[in-house]
C-alpha cells in the first residue's frame, strides 16, 4: 500500500493500463455442497487467532493474468490476520498453505478436474484435499502434498490422513444433516473433532444438563436416607 501510494507520486513513461480482477462469479451450487462448504469454513474459522480463512473468494497468482485464478471451497494462510478481503492475491498475501475441494457434478470431470490440478500446482499449495461426498466409501478423501516442488497424490488408508498444515488429521464423518462430511480431527482416529461453535455450545449444554440431572438424582437419594434415618 506505501509503495503504491509513493508510486502514484512520480513521473512514468506512459500512463498504467490497469487490470481487472473480479472478486464475484455467480456459480451455481447446490444446498448440500453450501452445508459441507459452510461447516468447513466455521471449523477453520477457529483458527482465525493465528491464520486468514477463506471460502469460495478468488485467488490470483499472476499479477498480469487475472485468467489464472482459483475460488476453492476453504484456503488457509497461516500467519496472517484474518481481516475481510474480497479477492487473495499471492503477490500481495503470499500464496495460501492449504487448499480444500468439496467435488460437485462439474470438478467430477476428469479433465475439469485435471486441470484444475494443474492450477493447484502453479499457485503453489503445500496441501490439497479433494473431499467427494458422491464416492463410495473409501474413496472419498484425496489429499496432495507439495514435495521437492511436485504436487504428489498421498495414499490415504480408512478416510483419514494427516492434515500437515494445521498438524491435525482428516476425517470424514457425519455432521448435523450429513451422513458424510470433511472434518478435522485431533486425533488420528477421529474421535476428538475440531468443533463448529454451535456445536461447542451444544456439547456444553448438555454436559452442563447431565452434570443438572446427577446433581438432581444425588440430591434426591441424599434426602431419601435422610428420610429412613429419620423414620
């Protein structure tokens, strides 16, 4: 922002031809990949404290070619306040670590999807994870590594596999309202899921009501002793 503002003040050899850089597509997408996508990002989202979250915003990486771009369903760049932005320019933020596809009908193509991966490769990723909730089980986790400047696919066992930029794990399991879903878990086997705030606070009113209810049934039987002693 400093050197444009200081740029703008000196003289040039010819006028700038500027360039345009859309932060909005209308691209149609069903209820279901709205929920997946959704709960993905509000479990990034907490992770906000120490990396910028995106979901379905255009990135840039050539700043003379606003052709090449991606608008995955989640991308995170750690180290990077998490402000609003509309559009993510690799030249300006640096390219995102983490990128997640939720698989529609139109990424199913193998050529769509090809090339897809191709622009995957030149913006720079270090992790790419395709989730397709339309696979038979077992195959609907897919994750590529960035090694010695490659994008290698990586065997993935069981729907579960290391997630290397958040150092946490994937795994698909069931969400309120989806029988399959792309989660992020603590622990390798899934069983510790990093959780949307709603479901924290659910979690935490119903702990806090069986913490009620053993209170309740210790009071009761308490006053029923006192009541045999007394009798």
């Amino acid at each position: 922002m400093q050197h444009a503002v200081l740029a703008r003040r000196l003289r040039h050899v010819r006028a700038p031809s500027p360039l345009h850089f859309p932060e909005e597509a209308v691209v149609p997408e069903t209820k279901r990949h709205l929920d997946l996508r959704t709960l993905l990002y509000l479990v990034l989202k907490t992770f906000a404290d120490r990396a910028a979250i995106g979901s379905n915003q255009f990135i840039y990486w050539s700043a003379s070619d606003p052709s090449r771009c991606l608008a995955p369903d989640a991308f995170v760049r750690l180290g990077t306040p998490d402000t609003p932005f509309g559009s993510w320019k690799t030249w300006e933020r640096g390219a995102p670590e983490l990128a997640v596809e939720i698989i529609s009908d139109h990424d199913a193509d193998a050529r769509i999807w090809a090339d897809k991966l191709g622009k995957y490769h030149e913006l720079g990723v270090l992790e790419l994870v395709a989730f397709d909730p339309d696979a038979a089980p077992g195959e609907r986790l897919r994750v590529w590594d960035r090694i010695d400047g490659d994008l290698v696919e990586r065997v993935v066992e069981g729907e579960r596999s290391p997630c290397t930029v958040l150092e946490l794990h994937w795994v698909v399991a069931s969400a309120t309202g989806q029988p399959a879903a792309l989660r992020l878990a603590r622990t390798p086997d899934g069983a510790e899921l990093v959780l949307t705030p709603e479901e924290a606070e659910r979690r935490r009113a119903e702990a806090e009501q069986a913490a009620r209810v053993k209170a309740e049934r210790r009071i009761a039987e308490l006053e029923a002793e006192l009541r045999r002693r007394g009798g």
